[in-house]
DNA sequence: CTGAAAGCGCTAACAA
DNA sequence: TTGTTAGCGCTTTCAG
C-alpha cells in the first residue's frame, strides 16, 4: 500500500543498467575518469546515461562518506535589517554560483542564541560559518576555528580571536561625518549609538570622538538601551532631543536607530536640518528619498560580500592542503554621501539657527 | 600528521563506556526507551553520560538512515525587499524553536533559477518546502508535491495546483484603496503594476478596475518591466506620469515600484498628495516616514509567516500517517492605512492629518 | 582499465 | 530487557 513508486535511481542502478561497476560511475561522474584511466568510451556512456536518466547522486550518503556538506553557515543580527540582508543576498547569490547552499538564521545579537545556532550549524556539519558576532561568543568560535572549519566575520570581529574577517572602517565614516557638519557650521553634534560594546560600535565612536578632539568642541553621546521595545526607543530619544535642545547636529551609529530618529524629530515637529541636521551610517532606500534626502555614510555592501565570500571559498579551497593560510582581515572604507539633511541652508535661515544658539 | 585531536564522541563510544548496547544508547536517545521497556536505570546512565561528555549524534548519518533532515527549504522572491526577508525572518525563528533549519534563496522571480534551486533542495532532501512561486515552475512544484514533501505557498500561488498556501485578498487592498481615493475626490487614478500574470498581480489589478468601473471613471494601468534595471524603471515611470499629467493619484502595485515612482515624482518636481496622490501595497519604514506620509495597503507580515509555518510543521507532523490531509488555503487580509499621501489637502487639514499620524 | 568491498555513523528490526 | 546486525547510498582504496 505505502509502497508507490519510490524509484528513486541509485548509482547501482546506473552501473548494472550498464554492466559495469559501481566503481567506475562514481569515478565518472566526480571527474576522476582520467586520473583512474577509464575509457573514453566508458565514461561518456556512463555520462550520457546519467543525463539521460537524470541520476543525481544522493547528497546526504555523499556528505556523510565525504563529511562534506556543501552547505554554508551564515549567521547574522537581523536578517531583516536591509543592510544584513543585501549583503546576504549578495553572499547567497555568488556561493549557490559555486556550488554552495546557504542556511541562515538572526541572532538579534543575542549571545545565547548565537552560540545555540552556531552548535546547531555544527551538528549540521556545514562546511564553512559567515558569522556577525554577537558579544561573548569567542569560545563558540574558537572552538569552530580549532576544528578548522573555514569561516569569515564581517560587520565586526572578536580582538581576541585570530580571525578571517572584513570590517569597514567605522571611525573613518564616522570622522568624515563630523567633521562635515563642523564645516557646515554646526557646532553642538552629539552621537546615537547603542549600548554595544562591539568593535564597529567602539570604532564608529572613535571617530566620532576623534573629531570632536580636534576641533575642541564638547562631546554628546547618547547610548540608546537595543533591548528595548519601538516606542521605548523612540520616547527615549524624544526626552534626549528636548533635553539637549543645545544639540544642532545628530550622527547616528546604525540605520535602525536613525529610523527611531526620525520618527522621534517627527513627532517632536523639528525640522531638518535647520532645527537639527542628521547624518546617519547603513544608506537605506529610506534616507534616499525622505525629504530633506538623509546624509550617510554608506558602507560599501558589493565589496563586503564579494570579500566575504571571496575568503571563505578560497578557504573551503585549500582546506585539503593543511598549509595555514594568511589571515585575511580586510578593512573597507566607507563614503560620506552627503545630502539636504546635513547641509546649512541659505544665509537667512544659518544666521537664525547661529543667533538661536547664542541665545541658549 | 593530519590526524589531530579529530575525537568526536560516537555513540559506539558511549555504549563502550557504559557497558550497554549501541542500540540501548540509540533507543534512549530517541525517547523510545520505555517502548523498548529499557530499565530506568540505564536510561537514567545514558541520559547522564551523554550529557556529561556533551554528545550529539551525527546529523547527517542520522538523516541518511532515516531520510529526514530537519531542513525546509524557503524560496522567496527576493530577501532583500522588506517585505520578503520580514517573513522570511519570523517564519525563521519559528522553525528553528520546533527544531528546523532554514536554508533559503532568492529567485528575483527568475523561472529558470526557481527551477534549478528547487532542484537544489531536493537534492539536499529538505523536509519540507515554502515557495513564493515565480510564474511556469508547475512542474517542479508538481513533481515535489507527488513526492508527498510537504509544501506550502505563499503571497501566491499556481492555480493549476492543488496546494496548500497563505495568500491575502489583494483585489480588497486595491478596491479599498481605489475607493477611499475617489472618496477624496481624485478621480483619475491610474495603476501602476508589474508585466507579471501572477495571481497576486492579477488580484491587485482585479481590485482596482472592478472599484473604478463601479464608479464609472476611467481606468489607466501601466505595466512595467521588471526586468530593466534601476534607472530605465524610473525614466519609464516618468515618462508615464508626464505622458498622464491628467491622473491625480497613482495606486503601486508592489512597494519596490512606489519607491522608483518616488523618485521619479521628486525628479518631475511633483508635490503629493497635491499634484499627485499616492498609495502602494506593503508597508515600509519609508512610507511611514516620508514626508508626506504614504498611505498603503499593509500586508498582514506576522499572519502569513504564523500560517505558513504552522500549516508546514503540521504537515511535518502528520506525513507519517497517510491520510491525505484537506487542503489549506487561507485568505487573509490587507490593511488600508490611510496616511497623508491620499488625503486632499482642505484649507488647515494638514496639520491635522499629521497629528493624528503622530497619534499612530 | 575495472570490480569488490570496507566503511562514513546511525536506526531499528529481530534475536536472545 | 538488551545485544546483533543489516542496511541508508556513496566514495575510494586495492587487488585483479
């Protein structure tokens, strides 16, 4: 009754059908035929049957005997966060070009949750990890690494582990950005970030800090708690905004928290920049096309995945040959794009803006 | 030399240990110890010792033996359209809690890919299938539903095929949209959609002429091409609104498409709602935050994935028993949100519209 | 040049 | 109650 027509073809099927062995097709059919001296003859029956009958070798028997799986381990923040998710549409395009699937999984940078998806990764016995750290997961993968499964971070890395990865260099962008809006005049710029401590957090601060330093203007920094609710972060910012009304300039340290923003200045009836210029990191369709257009500094994502996936499929290469490799540890740099969000207005409106602030 | 500290634990080594069968340690591990009547005692000791040296069972032998995986296999259109990767994203986390693995590509609507990535999957033996189908892929749809895999579509579907899916009522997004805009008094509303036949496509235009045609008003439908690229769609979409100077309002049929028209409307200098209102389908953090706000057609994002994956681990479930289970093909519903895109600017209205958006 | 056969690690009949 | 053992389907020596 249950038994339908489960006529799944199996490599023994194709070698009898043939008459010859097993051996032989399998030979054929992973491209040793020449190494193993088969005939010509031979191996282009055996192909054109194959085809003919559409014979693909079961994958999981194949992975279990060759402990190679094919399968690439991508673990990011916040696969709906459209700076992870173009990257990892970039990454899955070009490895399902060679020869890779990709499983995914978000961590929303939880540490549990991280290092359960990487041991679930591991008990699938993936070839090779993409992974966006989230903090606390060095012994989770310094534990990938001593098996010496390939693997890539990106976005940010672990100082402590001697790692494969591509970053962007954050306090570049970031540098960048403040020292624009000081050229545009604005003198008061405080910095969004959040409550991470992880290193493109750190760096974007850094620059951010650095320019300030020069330019011996006053530091604002506000660290906006990532665990909280949508609203809370929202109200949270609209109670740092009316408490630093000194404040003309924001740089936010991540897209999401620029999107808080906004709708923070919205509902608060600021306008930008005259009231409050913006500059934001990740561009995003949004900054594009919002009115005034939103200044960023974007992060350079074809590069990204191209570096990443670069990396690792070099390494997923050379595996077999146990000569360590070079650490890869590219660093990106990022643009300033500059738009109507953090440029002065004409002379009527800068002047007001200027007059306002010496009267605080 | 190249045998390093490889030790994984198999479970031949902990039934060595503990002085048991390699069976007793299977069958407790499978929960199958009391059918099997293995004492307590000795569940009890294996329980302990798995757990003291950390073990876990191969996966993919695992998978050989018993021919399942664990994996689902997701296609969707495209993961980096909001849209898709917020599914994508909840529908994730689900399947991981009750132990799934998500492995996922994108088709950009390409038959040719669907085919080769539903191919892909079954190679790999994934468990189960979610499918947003890219028009003439019936066959390989056909062929995994003949398999009995269990499959589940979604945002659309192959009406030829008797499958389960989620999908929402587009037509009653668009008539409502369509309704609410001649409400306002805009009475020349064109409709700009994609040169897809697929049945979401087809439902959403349904909605809109079947709403202008009981208002007797006349109908304007521009279908682009999907396939050019960034800036032919916006050089064609301004070439339309300009060859249509009479149209007061524009309905998108997909938010990608409403982002190009943004563009193209802030190139042409247009100024919405009063020289052209606006309304797209799914929500996104720009139309909210746009200025003016654009009113949408919210898709119900939690519903589907909450359907989608519970209609997909219940078929999990059930596939051991044979009997045929009915057909789920849910319906759900869209959302009018009505922001200030759409709404007729009456003397002082505005302010109003956006306190009460400010409310939202 | 080709074929036999030993596993990869696990599950689950079937014995005992 | 527990142990033995036959595979799942494929790769890859190694002997012919």
């Amino acid at each position: 009754m249950s038994e339908k027509v489960k006529k799944r073809t199996l490599i023994s099927d194709i070698a009898a059908h043939l008459e010859v062995s097993i051996a032989t097709v399998s030979l054929v059919l992973n491209g040793k035929a020449k190494q193993s001296r088969i005939s010509d003859a031979v191996a282009e029956r055996v192909l054109a049957y194959v085809q003919e009958v559409g014979y693909k070798p079961n994958q999981l028997a194949k992975s279990l005997r060759t402990g190679k799986t094919h399968v690439i381990g991508l673990v990011v923040e916040d696969i709906a966060n459209p700076f992870f998710s173009t990257v990892a549409s970039l990454i899955e395009r070009q490895a399902f070009e060679r020869g890779y699937r990709i499983i995914y999984c978000s961590t929303n940078n939880d540490t549990e949750r991280s290092k359960q998806l990487i041991s679930m990764f591991r008990e699938q016995h993936v070839d090779g990890y993409i992974v966006v750290p989230a903090a606390g997961i060095e012994e989770q993968v310094g534990e990938i690494l001593r098996e010496h499964t390939p693997t890539v971070l990106f976005d940010r890395y672990l100082p402590a582990l001697p790692t494969h990865h591509v970053v962007v260099n954050g306090a570049q962008g970031t540098y960048a950005a403040a020292t624009h809006l000081l050229a545009q005049g604005f003198a008061n710029i405080a910095f969004v970030t959040t409550d991470s401590e992880q290193t493109q957090m750190q760096d974007r601060l850094d620059g951010y800090v650095r320019a300030l330093q020069e330019h011996q203007v006053p530091q604002t920094v506000k660290r906006v708690a990532v665990s909280k609710d949508r609203e809370a972060v929202i109200a949270d910012l609209m109670t740092f905004i009316e408490g630093h009304r000194q404040c003309d300039a924001l740089i936010f340290s991540t897209n999401y928290l620029c999107i808080y923003g906004l709708e923070a200045i919205t509902r608060l009836g600021l306008r930008i920049p005259d009231d409050l210029a913006l500059v934001s990191y990740d561009d995003h369709d949004l900054f594009r096309l919002y009115t005034p257009a939103i200044t960023v500094i974007a992060q350079p994502v074809e590069d990204i995945a191209k570096n990443v996936i670069d990396i690792l499929l070099e390494e997923l290469k050379q595996r077999a040959s146990e000569s360590p490799r070079p650490l890869q540890q590219l660093v990106l740099h990022p643009t300033l794009v500059v738009r109507q969000s953090s440029v002065r207005r004409a002379a009527g409106s800068a002047k007001k803006a200027r007059k306002q602030e010496a009267a605080n």
